[in-house]
C-alpha cells in the first residue's frame, strides 16, 4: 500500500497571504476598466469554452468580488503553493467543509492569487449545485462543472488544474462535533481519473471553514421538504435571519502537499481496485495528518 505523507511544514514558514498589486491601478485606470467590460459584455466581445468558463467575468467581477473575503475577513494563509505544478494537468484533492463550500472558492483564489503561475482552479461540483437558479450559471462561468469522470478526464487532458472535494455533502453537512474528521472519500473515482490521464494528485488540507457556520443542528423534515441534503442549524441562522448568514471570521490555512505520481502506474491501472482503494486511502491520510498539523499550528480559532 502506498504510504502517506504528511503536507510538510518549515518550522520557519509563516505561510503566504494574498498580497494586492504593488501598483494599484489609479482610479481613472479603474474606470477606464470598468467602461472596456461593460463594453465587452453589451457587445458580446468575450469568450467562454466549452463548459462554459467565462475568464473575462471571472478575473474582472467574481474574483474581486471574493478578495476582500479571502485577504481581509478570513485572513486565509497559503502553504506549500510550489508543490501545485506551475503547468500541465494535476488533481487538487481536499477536505471539505463549512456547511456552505466557501473552502472551493477560498482555493481558488489562493491557487490564482498566490500561485506563480497563477493557476485557474477548475471545480467538480455535485448536480444539486448546478440545478440552482443563478448559483448554477455563476458556478460554470466561474469555471466549474459536474463532478464526473468524464467531465475531469476532458479537463486534466486540457491541461488544467481541476479541484475535487471527495466527501461532498457528507463533508460540508456534517455536524460541528465532528469538525476536521474527515468523512468517507466515495469511490475512488478521482483516482481513476488520475490514473486514466496520468496527471498528478496534489492533497490539499484546508483549517479554518469549519468555524464559518457552526452546524448543531439539522432540520431534515424541512431540508426533505427543499429538496436539499440538509437544512443547517447554526448558533446565528435561522435565529438572526438574513444576519445569520454572515460567515463567522475564522483563521484559516491552506496546505498543498507533494504531488503524487500516477503516470507510472499506466493507464490501463485505473481498472485495478485493489490500486484504486489504496491511492485514495493514501489520499486521505494524507490530508487528515496535515488537518491536525494545521490545527497545532493555529493559534487561535479566529487568529
């Protein structure tokens, strides 16, 4: 069985925070911004691929948009941004949670923002997102798309940098007395995907979305009733209404660990269980090892 290895920390490393431009651009350049994407938008002067991923939306209202969240409200610490590969097609693989999947956005404007390369980070997202009215068409324009084989083995052959948070809703519904354990990892299907394009998998711990949203509680007549996989019940919502769906200020870290190597096992390996079992065991470990090494570094829930 393939051993894990945890996301190694320097003892000297302070992590990477969002740093703005060294040259902000001036207020008439800002405007003179704005002006180009409205004109862009009316006239249809911009382009999106085949899922539907809009970089001029993206880069020019979505990304903005979640900065001062990611710099300034959860004050969000990147460690181990080399280990991601500055080109070519790799696997993100993270923990998830915090009730509301703030932790994919957070990731992706760490791998854009604090990554040399600045890395578009393509997201697997479950149905249920997609069946959202407005959520759902942000979420392509944005750069996700169905969490499928298919649709991760045309992307990683593309080149890109795709993320997968294997636990899915058993990871960001889960109650708060079970905070940063890692539920089950499904079936394997992104280490098939790997193994079939021979693209690397780069672990990825996440501390910190946890606290945003404290779920202790869940209101499964009512989530049955919406068609959701639950009704979270937190210490501020449903019982401060609107307010209540303001995430608290946590203190978060970002770790990405080595890459793990799949193009030596061939192709023909992503039809092998046994293989398949223990690289997504390895996977696991991996992220849950580094969780606790991010907890112990942490000082503080909210610093």
């Amino acid at each position: 069985m393939p051993e894990a290895r945890v996301i190694p920390l320097r003892p000297d490393d302070d992590g990477q925070s969002h740093v703005p431009p060294a040259s902000d651009p001036s207020w008439d350049e800002q405007v003179a911004g704005g002006l180009d994407f409205l004109r862009r938008r009316l006239t249809g002067e911009y382009e999106t691929d085949e899922f539907g991923f809009d970089t001029d939306l993206t880069d020019h209202v979505l990304l903005p948009a979640l900065r001062p969240l990611f710099s300034r409200w959860f004050r969000v610490e990147t460690h181990g941004v080399e280990n991601v590969p500055t080109e070519g097609g790799a696997l993100v693989v993270a923990n998830h949670s915090g009730t509301v999947p703030v932790d994919a956005l957070m990731t992706t404007v760490a791998l854009h923002d604090d990554h040399p390369a600045q890395r578009r980070f393509r997201l697997l997202g479950a149905d249920l997102v997609f069946d959202l009215p407005v959520v759902g068409s942000l979420a392509r324009k944005f750069g996700a798309t169905l969490a499928c084989s298919e649709d991760a083995e045309r992307l990683l052959c593309g080149d890109e940098l795709v993320g997968v948070f294997p636990e899915g809703f058993k990871g960001i519904g889960k109650p708060f007395r079970e905070r940063y354990t890692l539920q089950r990892f499904g079936r394997g299907g992104f280490v098939t995907a790997a193994l079939r394009t021979g693209k690397p998998i780069v672990p990825c711990a996440i501390v910190g979305a946890e606290e945003i949203y404290p779920m202790i509680g869940n209101a499964k007549t009512l989530a049955r009733l919406l068609g959701l996989p639950y009704f979270p019940v937190t210490p501020t919502f449903p019982a401060l209404g609107p307010l209540g769906l303001v995430p608290l200020p946590s203190k978060w870290l970002i770790a990405f660990g080595e890459p793990i190597e799949t193009a030596h096992y061939g192709p023909a390996a992503a039809e092998d269980p046994m293989l398949v079992f223990n690289l997504t065991d390895q996977v696991r470990e991996t992220i849950q090892q580094s969780i606790y090494q991010l907890l112990l570094q942490r000082t503080s829930v909210f610093s």
